[in-house]
C-alpha cells in the first residue's frame, strides 16, 4: 500500500462524469490541487473519462438519434419537397462507427482538458475512507491511500435492473446493449415509457424495429406539461411506437434469439415475443463500496448520498454531486453542482438555482421545458396566465416541415413574472433555453414580448407565446373582449 501525503491534493474527486470532471477543472482553475480517480474501462479495453453521459449517456444516443432522423427523412419526409431517391441504404456498422469516433473525440477531449487544467487522472476505483482518506484500487490490484483535504463524491448511476428482466446482455438489454445492436431487430420491446425508453425506442423504429413500448404507469410522461404528454402520445403513435399503458411486465424469458415476455393490464394478462428487449425503468445511484461506514457518508431515504442545499454530506470536508445525489438525474444538473462545490472549497460564495433545471427529450419533435407546469402550480395554489402558441401558425416551422406542437408559457397572474415554459416541437431545447435565460434575469411575459426575435425563426413561437399570455399575440385570433 502506498501512502500519498497530505499536502499532495487540496481535492480529490471519484468519478469523471458530466459532475466530477467539471468539478475537478474548476477546482483546478481555482488553484486548488486536483485529482480524480476513474475507473471505467470501455467496450475496446480503453481507460475512458467523460462518465455515463459521454460514453454510454448522451452523446451517443444523440448521435444515434440523428442518424436514425436523417434515414427516417429520406425514407418518409422528402417527397413534399419534390425530391426522390431511388434508393436508401442503412449501414448499420458505419452508423455505429461514426457515433464511437464522437464519443472518443469527446472522452479524449476530458483527458486534453485535465492535462490542460493541470488535474491529476488516476486510474482505479476510489473509496473514502475514515479522516478523508481515499482508497484507490489499481486494475492491478494495487492500493495507494491518498490524503486529501476534500473529497467530492461524483460516481454517477446505473441502470435499474428488475426481477421479472434480468439483463443477458445479448437479447435482454439496458441503455448501454441498445446503443450497440449491430443490426436493426425485426421487434424491440422496451419496458419503461421514460426518457431512455421513447430516445432508443425511437431510434430503432425510425431505423425499421417494430417498437413496443411497456409502460406501467397510466400517465404518460406524468413529469410533463399534461398538453404536451397528451399531444406528444398522439404522435408517438403516428411514428409507429406502440404504447402500452398501465401494463406492468411479470415475466420474461430469453431465448437463443428473441425474448418471450409476458406482461398484464386491465385487459388480462398476454405474451409477446421481440428479438430484443431494451429495460428502461430507471437508473440508481452508485453507492456501493464507494464509502466505508466510518466516513460520517449517510444515504437518504431514497439511497442517494445525504447533501445539503450546497451538496456537502454530514462530514464538512466531504461532497457529493450529481446523479449519486437527490435532484434530476441529469448532465448539466450535476455540472452545475460540481462548479458549486468547486467554488465553495475554494472559499467562494455558490449557489445552485434548482427551480431553473430544464428537462429534454430529444425525440423528433422534441419536448423540452423548464420551471413549473400547470398542474404543479395548481397544486401550489398559485394563480397563472397561460399564452400558447402552435408551430403551425410558425411561417418557418411550415418552411422546415415541422410545424407539429406548440410554445406554451406561464406566467404569474398577479405579477406577470415567468413561471414556467413547456415546448412540444422543432428546436425545444433551445426555445427553452431561450426562456430560461430570461426567467433567470426574472422576466415577465411581457419582458419576453418586448424583446425582437429574427424573422423568420421556430423562436418566434416563444415571442408570439409570451405576447399571448396577455392576449396580444399577432400570427393568432386572440379572443377580443
Ligand atoms: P456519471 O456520468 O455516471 O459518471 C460517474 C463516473 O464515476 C463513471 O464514469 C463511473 O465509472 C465512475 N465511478 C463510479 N464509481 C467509481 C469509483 N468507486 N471509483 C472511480 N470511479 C467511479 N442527461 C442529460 O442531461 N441529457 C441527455 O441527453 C442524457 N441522455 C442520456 C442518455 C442515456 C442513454 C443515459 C443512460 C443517460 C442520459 N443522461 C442524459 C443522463 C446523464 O448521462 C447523467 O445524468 C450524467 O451522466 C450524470 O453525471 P455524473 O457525473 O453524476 O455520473
Ligand atoms: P425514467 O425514470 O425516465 O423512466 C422509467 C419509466 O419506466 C417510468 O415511466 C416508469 O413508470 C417505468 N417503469 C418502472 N418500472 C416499470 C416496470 N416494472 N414495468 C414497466 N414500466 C416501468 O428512466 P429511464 O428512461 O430509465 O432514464 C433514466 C434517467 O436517465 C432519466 O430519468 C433521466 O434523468 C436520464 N436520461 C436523460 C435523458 C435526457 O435528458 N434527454 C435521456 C436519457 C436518460
């Protein structure tokens, strides 16, 4: 065992995700002496940063994603604009290959950026010990203790695995299996009509899968603004996913190629068989071995490491951030708390607004939204303005050939101040984004309806939504009082 002495780090950081590696560069910037301790190993044998989201997360299904978009395109979407083509070739290698070159350009990038950052990369599994110690296991199975004066806790999540869906990597699979089929299956199952389950289903749809989709919840995407559920649901099916609500899996049984599940709802029980079956029913933060029992660590109720407002745990010197912790399990949620940590060590007044992290699904249209829905204010009694918006009344939605969905915003009915903005449609994402920056500043719609969007662009449904919040929008018949 090697002992590493306690003036070599001011911060040590476990994990190398979206969380800990911004943690560890800003701790960095900040001049505080840095390491983190990684040890994933990738598919080619590879010692790899950048956590779930680079790897196995975000890039690669947003790559996929587009691939799959552009095929379904040429396939369905050229022939009102007077282009045809003979014929549409899927390669399915070459699509896999160039979603692997991004992902290594981008995990490469993590270690381009340590190195830039002066940050210290160690290979091997980290687990804190008693006095803010660090135990690194090597893949040798070496052991080197590092003293540290911080520790910040970033070791992610994974998928949840469930008895009646035992994972066989071959034809039972999780996220990671369902971004690496090297054909496209005639039948996909997908258990979880959640974010991963409506990305990747979508994916092998568009590439040609019959995809269902089991879903034990009777709502549909109940996190959502309940308009864009409702409408988003519609269009799902018109895409060709099936959606099977309130279905809960029993059981399933994997065969040389294919799957055989059975599955009941209020119609009874059935079977069905798919040549793949991806389970998407949620993720689980990584707590296991990370922490022994002496390092004043606690879970929560819910199995995610215990943090205050600021994400420090009960022992002082010790934080936790990102999907390992309570919130939203996503990338730029944990990013956010590791620049929080980072500064706060460094003696740095930080704070995280968690009212303001938006939420993406990127399918095709896209969903995005930001602070409170509808629902979520009537439950808080707080009264709202809502103006909405359709894409279809968007003279560059209709130019694009995307006019399904709508802009909705919400504002306070006393004070005018945006409370939320819900986007079922091209570019989501971004027009959320666009809000967010102002919600951010505390706008008002009419803020929002003052401010001069380019003509013609998809964000001009955010000006015509917030405009109509006060009934003053232009490109609709607003009702005349
Ligand atoms: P992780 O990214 O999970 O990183 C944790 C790292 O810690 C891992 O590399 C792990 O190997 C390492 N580690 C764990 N234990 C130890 C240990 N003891 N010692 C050393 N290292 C350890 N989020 C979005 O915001 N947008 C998206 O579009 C999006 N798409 C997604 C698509 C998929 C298919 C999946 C699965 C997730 C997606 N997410 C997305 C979620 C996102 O990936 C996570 O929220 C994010 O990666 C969490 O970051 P993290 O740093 O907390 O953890
Ligand atoms: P999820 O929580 O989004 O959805 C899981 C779904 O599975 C839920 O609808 C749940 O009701 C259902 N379910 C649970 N148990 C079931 C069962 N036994 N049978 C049938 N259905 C069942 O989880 P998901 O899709 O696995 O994603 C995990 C997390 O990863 C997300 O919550 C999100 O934080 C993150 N992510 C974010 C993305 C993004 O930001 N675009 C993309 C992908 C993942």
């Amino acid at each position: 065992i090697k002992l590493i002495g306690k003036d070599m780090y001011d911060v040590v950081v476990i994990g190398s995700g979206p969380a800990g590696y911004v943690a560890a560069i800003r701790a960095s910037q900040l001049g505080l002496k840095t390491a983190c301790v990684e040890d994933y190993i990738n598919e080619s044998g590879d010692m790899t940063l950048g956590g779930t989201c680079l790897n196995v997360g975000c890039i690669p299904s947003k790559a996929l994603l587009d691939s799959s978009h552009r095929y379904s395109d040429a396939l369905n979407h050229l022939d009102g604009h007077g282009i045809g083509i003979e014929k549409v070739d899927l390669d399915i290698p070459v699509m896999m290959q160039r979603k692997d070159d991004i992902v290594k350009k981008l995990t490469g990038g993590i270690s381009g950026l340590f190195a830039a950052n002066k940050v210290v990369s160690i290979h091997g599994r980290g687990k804190v010990l008693a006095n803010s110690m660090v135990e690194i296991t090597k893949t040798d199975g070496s052991i080197e203790l590092v003293e540290t004066k911080n520790i910040i806790i970033a070791t992610g999540s994974s998928p949840i695995q469930i008895p009646s869906a035992i994972f066989d990597n071959k034809n039972i699979v999780d996220s990671t299996g369902a971004l690496e089929f090297n054909k496209v299956p005639k039948t996909v199952g997908v258990i979880g009509a959640g974010v991963i389950g409506l990305e990747l289903g979508s994916v092998w749809s568009r590439l040609g899968s019959k995809v269902t989709v089991i879903e034990a919840m009777d709502n549909f995407l109940p996190m959502a603004d309940a308009d864009i559920a409702k409408d988003s649901l519609k269009d799902f099916i018109k895409q060709g996913l099936d959606i099977k609500l309130g279905s809960k899996l029993i059981s399933s049984n994997s065969l040389k190629n294919s799957v055989k599940i059975s599955y009941e709802n209020k119609e009874g029980t059935h079977e069905i068989e798919f040549d793949k079956l991806i389970v998407a029913v949620g993720r689980k933060p990584n707590v296991s071995e990370v922490f022994s029992k002496d390092s004043g660590i606690a879970l929560d109720d819910n199995g995610f490491i215990s943090v205050n407002d600021h994400c420090q745990t009960s022992n002082d010197n010790i934080w936790a951030i990102g999907d390992v912790v309570r919130g939203p399990m996503l990338a730029h949620k944990g990013s956010e708390e590791g620049i929080m940590v980072a500064e706060r060590i460094a003696g740095k007044f930080a704070e995280m607004n968690y009212d303001l992290v938006p939420s993406v699904i990127y399918t095709h249209p896209e969903i995005a939204w930001v602070g409170k829905n509808e629902s979520e204010l009537k439950e808080l009694g707080i009264e709202y303005k809502v103006g909405k918006f359709p894409f279809a009344a968007s003279g560059r939605a209709l130019a694009v050939d995307q006019s399904t969905g709508f802009v909705k915003l919400i504002s306070d009915a006393r004070t005018d101040t945006i409370l939320g903005a819900h986007v079922f449609g091209p570019s989501a994402a971004e027009i959320v984004q666009q809000a967010l920056i102002s919600m951010e500043f505390g706008a008002s719609s009419e803020d929002l309806g003052l401010t001069i969007f380019s003509h013609p662009t998809v964000s001009e449904a955010l000006h015509e939504a917030a405009l109509a919040v006060n009934n003053q929008a232009i490109h609709i018949g607003n009702k005349r009082k």
